[in-house]
C-alpha cells in the first residue's frame, strides 16, 4: 500500500517534484507504472498525468489517490 512516507522521501530527493505541475489531465490506463507508488495501474483506473516546470522533464504518471497525496505533500506546511 502507498505510503505518504514514501511519497514525502521521493519530494525530499528529487524524484518527485516539489513545484506545481503547468498542465494536468486524464485518460483511461494502458498500464502505465505510477510515479509516486511504482506499481502498474490496471487498465480499468485513470492515470493522472501532469506536464512540471522543469525543462526537459517528462510528464509524471500517477494513480488518482497517489497524484492527491502527491499534490497535498508538495505543498509547504
């Protein structure tokens, strides 16, 4: 099961991005592996994905409650 813990670890050295995200959609899953848990979403989920600021980095795949947590952890307290 997703740990916050662990999404907070990946925000904390980079794997995760710490920023907003500029652009966010989402679309049936063909089996993407999340982001933020690194397990594969069954094709019946939705993945959240989400274009960063930084440059040249790819858009970021998420399950729906993993890209919530993601987006609740990344803020400053």
């Amino acid at each position: 099961m997703l740990s916050v813990f662990s999404i907070q670890r990946k925000i904390r050295d980079g794997r995760l991005p710490h920023d907003g995200i500029t652009e966010v959609w989402s679309s049936p899953s063909a089996g993407e592996t999340c982001d933020a848990c690194d397990t594969i979403l069954a094709k019946d989920q939705l993945v959240m994905e989400g274009t960063t600021r930084a440059p040249g980095r790819r858009a970021l795949q998420f399950h729906v409650r993993c890209f919530q947590i993601w987006d609740s952890e990344r803020r400053p307290a």
